[in-house]
C-alpha cells in the first residue's frame, strides 16, 4: 500500500476495495490462513488477560503492550524474515516496559 492511500479522500467503497485486496492478496501471503493466524493470537492472549486479571485485577496498558507483542510473534511464526514484524516487537517491548513503570 502507498503511502499516498491514506492522504486522499476515500469512501466507504475504496476502503473495502483495499482492506479486500490485502486480506487476500499481501495479508494472506505474508501470514498464512487468517483463521489459524486469529485463533493462534486468541490463545496467547487469553492467557495474558487471565494474568493481568490474576495479577494486577484488570488489562493495564503494559498487558496491552504484551497481546501487542504476541500479535507480532504469532505472524513471526508463518513469517520469520518479516522485518518489520521484529522491529514492531522491539517497540512493543519498550513501550510496555514504559507503561509498567507507570502502573
């Protein structure tokens, strides 16, 4: 996607347009079958929102951080080269370790 997408106006129509051709075409090259992907992510998360509630009584912005991170582990799994997948963890990671400063 151009960078140039989002600095135009756009409808309703045009936005479906996009999502649909990167749910099928980009998205599901790069991580693999949508379902197994949200499923596996569904998983990790569950059990990081029964710590944060175990542990601190709700989700802090630092437990956010963390299903952050995991949304970017779980496409690392299919993808494994996907740069910007690590570099999205990396500031993941340090913006929660921020927040739990702050917690």
């Amino acid at each position: 996607m151009e960078n140039s997408y989002w600095r135009r106006p756009l409808n309703r129509d045009q936005i479906l347009d996009n999502a649909k051709q990167l749910i099928n075409g980009d998205r599901a090259k790069d991580y693999g079958d949508a379902y197994f992907t949200h499923d596996r992510i569904a998983k990790g998360w569950n059990v990081i929102a029964l710590g944060a509630i175990e542990s601190h009584g709700e989700i802090t912005a630092a437990h956010v951080a963390l299903m952050m991170d995991w949304l970017k582990t779980c496409r690392l799994i299919t993808t494994i080269n996907h740069a910007d997948s690590w570099t999205d963890k990396c500031g993941y990671s340090s913006l929660g370790g921020e927040f739990a400063g702050k917690e």
